[in-house]
C-alpha cells in the first residue's frame, strides 16, 4: 500500500469515527439495508459470491453526503442476511484514479478475487481521463492496485467511458462498458481478452442510433451483461431519456433489454427497454449468479441528481442505501424480481389475517402495523374498484381496477407535497411490501412490477391503513423484521 492509501484510508476511518454517534441515532438509519458507515454510498460495486463469500463492495465518499473522489467500501455475508463492514478496498490513491475509484465488477482471475474498475482523473480545467484499472487480492479483503489495463479511449468516444462489467465464456474475458459517442450518444463496448489483461475493443453492442434503438439517451452508465435461461438481457442505466406517459420520470433510469448477444459481428439483438423498478429511487443495479445459479440483483437506492440534497439525513452526515438482494428469473421476455430467499430468516413475530373482510372505507387491521415489517397481501377475492394501501401516513399505493393502472403516491421530503409513480397493471394478484425505517420496497404480483423508494414519516408512525371502494376480501400476513 502506497503512503498516500495508507493517508487517504486514514482520514475515511477518522471521519467514520467522527460521526458515528450522531449517525447511530438517526432514526431514519436503516436496519437491514447495507449503507456507508458515514457520507454517501452510490453503486453497488463487485458484486460476487467468491469461495463461499458472498461481497458487495460500493461507491463510497466517506468525506461528505455528496459526491466526490470515490473509495470503493466492502461488505461481507455468508448468507445475505448478515453483513460485516470490512475495511476500505480501494481509496483513489493513484494518478491514474486520483478524482475518484469509480465504478466496476469483481471476478475470479488466477484463483484472485480481482477487481475491475474505472479511475477517474480530472484536471483543473475539469478535463476528464478514464481508466480500466485492475487490483488483486488473495485473502478477499486487502487488494493489490495493478494500474490500468485499458487506458485508452476508443476512436470517437468521449472520456464518459466508465464502468466495466467482466464475465468468462468459453475460456475467453468479456467485459461491457459504458460509453459516450463524441455526438452524444449513449452506447455499451464489447471488449474481449485472453488472460484478463491484454484486451481487444470488439465495438459497440447496443446504444442510442444503434437498431433497433434510435435516439435513446446520452451516456450509458454501469451496463451489464449475462444470460438467463436460453436469452442474453442486458441491463443498463441510460442518461438522457424524456418522459413519456408513465415511464421515464426519474432523472436518469435504470432497465434492461432481452435478446441475443452474438459475440462475432458483435451485437446484441434485442427487444424493448424496459424499466426495471417504478419507483423514485433505483439506479445503477449490478447482479452476479452466485454459487447456486442464481441471479442477483442489487441496486443504489438513489438516483444521481434527483433530490439528492433534500434528503434529511444529509444534516447528519449520511446519504443513500443499496435495496435488497433480488433474484432475476424471465417470464417471457420480462424481468421478474424475487426478494432472495433468505431475508425469510428475518422474519419475526407472524401476524395473519387469512380471508380478512375489508368494509368499504377506511380501516386498519388488528396488529398489522410498524415501521421495519413485511407486508404481504394475496388471494383478493372480490377486487374492488379501488384499493390502497397507505404506510405511515407517507406513502400510498393505490390500485384502480377499471383504469389498470397502478399508483404510488410519497410526500416529497422537501415540501411535503404528493409526488406519484405510475405503471399500467392488468390485474393486482398480489403485494408484497419490505418496510424499513425510510425505505419501501414492493413486489407486485410476485415481483412482475417493484417500485422501490425512499420516504421519511415521523419516525414514530406506525400506521398501515386499508382503504376500499367497496367490501373486499383478502389475506393480510405482517412479519417484523430483524436486521
Ligand atoms: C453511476 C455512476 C457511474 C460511476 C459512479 C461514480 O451512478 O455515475 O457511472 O462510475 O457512479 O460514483
């Protein structure tokens, strides 16, 4: 480790223990979402099951609830539930990643836990230089910097040129990048290598002006690429796409494209863009299969530049969360997402209320109330017009049956004003909700639609209320959860 790591990772751990008083009683602290020990957390970063171990590293300023120079912060789980804070992996120590250790995807590379990531280099002027750098490790905790491995930039890219996503097929590297078109279009690079260090630059695969996509959005952050079944999905965060109808409202947006990569021509023939999540704050997702063949996913629960200075926790020295682990599964050519399994073991105290009959108005049911719960709510018989779940007097999801539409409404933090989600549903089968103390994450109908959200109620609400246009039945179970 070079002096100034050693200098950098200093000054992070003092700040950690400059505030960790103060942090520790916010209430709006979360209980099981993996956040930064202090300052802003952005993208989950390495995401990988590696011997066993399962480790999320993320985009992390330790120095102030903004962004900045980034570290790369480390956490561990053998079982997705229980997380440790390990110490920093990387801090932007070096020349070629001094303005920050930006985002990136971890592999097994001779037996090594191996980072890939993007060194961000700024000059005075605000020049921008992009790296795709290298670090080992042995034991999975402390990493050895190897410097850049691409240091270039293509022809006719700007240095918007960030975020490597590697895999291995068929015994050769693959990795996908994030590019800018030097007119401003939004494009995903194939690379391929032999040995993981020497790459070749195959093109891009997919991007705004590339068919079937015509203009669609003016960079491409933290792309990723895998295969599900017997199709490709491509999953990436465009910057640059309008509103339209329901869709686009964030400011940037986090989706995905099913289809066919063919690693020759190369391109990936693909269907629509679709969004992964509706609600207000998801961006920047990355997933691994772990040692069970599973698809994980995980994603920042922000979006950079939307209301980032509105938050209140920003007054305490803290920003941000990453949301659950969720397995991907295809149905058709859509992307379905299922809280991993294990968060059950969570799970405490059961409250259940099979077949519960739902008077037309208003009411709440009989211990289903909280702040850090699982809700979930099946067989509806009878579905009125109308129905909505409101949480703790912050949040609302409501359901209009003729319209088939979907609706989440949130106080915003700023002026408390109602801000609403939308997406067109055909039928609600099912809701399944994760509360923590300021976040919410729903799964409808087993995860075919997830709006995922901050919010910040009094910290003393507790209230979940029914309301329904007419009488209804259904089966209301409630769980605490344990972080
Ligand atoms: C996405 C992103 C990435 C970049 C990182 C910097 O949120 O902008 O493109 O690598 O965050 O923190």
């Amino acid at each position: 480790m070079t002096e100034r790591e050693q200098a950098l990772i200093a000054q992070a751990d003092d700040e950690v223990a400059k505030h960790e008083e103060n942090i520790k009683n916010d209430p709006y602290r979360l209980t099981y979402h993996l956040m930064s020990p202090v300052g802003l957390i952005n993208d989950p970063n390495g995401w990988i099951q590696w011997n066993g171990m399962y480790h999320m590293f993320y985009q992390w300023n330790p120095f102030k609830a903004g962004h900045g120079a980034k570290f790369w912060g480390h956490y561990t789980s053998t079982d997705l539930v229980n997380w440790k804070h390990e110490p920093i992996a990387l801090a932007p120590s070096e020349w070629y990643e001094k303005n920050g250790c930006y985002s990136g995807s971890a592999v097994d590379l001779d037996g090594k836990l191996t980072l890939f990531y993007t060194g961000n280099v700024k000059d005075e002027q605000g020049n921008r230089e992009s790296y795709q750098c290298i670090a080992q490790s042995e034991d999975g905790i402390t990493f050895d910097k190897q410097g850049p491995v691409i240091d270039g930039l293509p022809e006719g890219y700007t240095a918007h040129f960030r975020d490597p996503k590697v895999w291995k097929l068929n015994g050769m590297w693959y990795l996908v990048i994030g590019a800018q078109t030097e007119d401003l279009k939004g494009h995903a690079l194939l690379y391929r290598s032999g040995d993981g260090r020497d790459w070749t630059n195959l093109g891009p695969v997919a991007g705004a002006g590339i068919p079937p996509l015509q203009s669609f959005g003016y960079m491409w952050e933290c792309p990723d690429m895998f295969s599900l079944g017997d199709k490709d999905v491509m999953i990436v965060s465009p910057q640059g796409l309008d509103p339209e109808g329901m869709h686009y409202h964030n400011t940037y947006q986090a989706g995905y494209f099913v289809g066919e990569l063919d690693y020759e021509t190369p391109k990936f023939h693909h269907g629509a863009f679709d969004e992964l999540d509706r609600g207000f704050e998801f961006y920047a997702p990355q997933t691994t299969e772990d040692e069970k063949g599973r698809r994980i996913l995980v994603g920042w629960m922000g979006v950079p530049d939307q209301q980032e200075d509105q938050h209140p926790t920003v007054d305490n020295g803290w920003i941000h969360c990453l949301t659950i682990p969720r397995e991907l599964r295809l149905q058709g050519d859509r992307l379905i997402q299922v809280p991993v399994e294990e968060l059950k073991d969570m799970r405490t105290g059961e409250v259940e209320h099979t077949a519960a009959n739902l008077q037309a108005g208003s009411q709440m049911l009989e211990d289903v109330s909280g702040d850090v719960a699982e809700l979930e709510l099946t067989d509806f018989s009878d579905l009125p017009s109308f129905f909505e779940v409101e949480l703790r007097g912050t949040a609302r999801l409501i359901y209009d049956r003729e319209g088939k539409v979907l609706t989440l409404e949130r106080k915003n933090f700023a002026d408390r004003l109602t801000e609403k989600r939308q997406c067109h549903l055909e039928e609600l089968r099912s809701i399944r909700i994760f509360m923590d103390t300021s976040s919410l994450e729903i799964f409808v109908n087993g995860g075919e639609e997830v709006f995922t959200l901050r919010y910040f109620p009094s910290p003393q609400a507790r209230d979940i209320t029914f309301t329904s246009s007419e009488k209804a039945v259904v089966t209301v179970k409630k769980w605490g959860l344990k972080g």
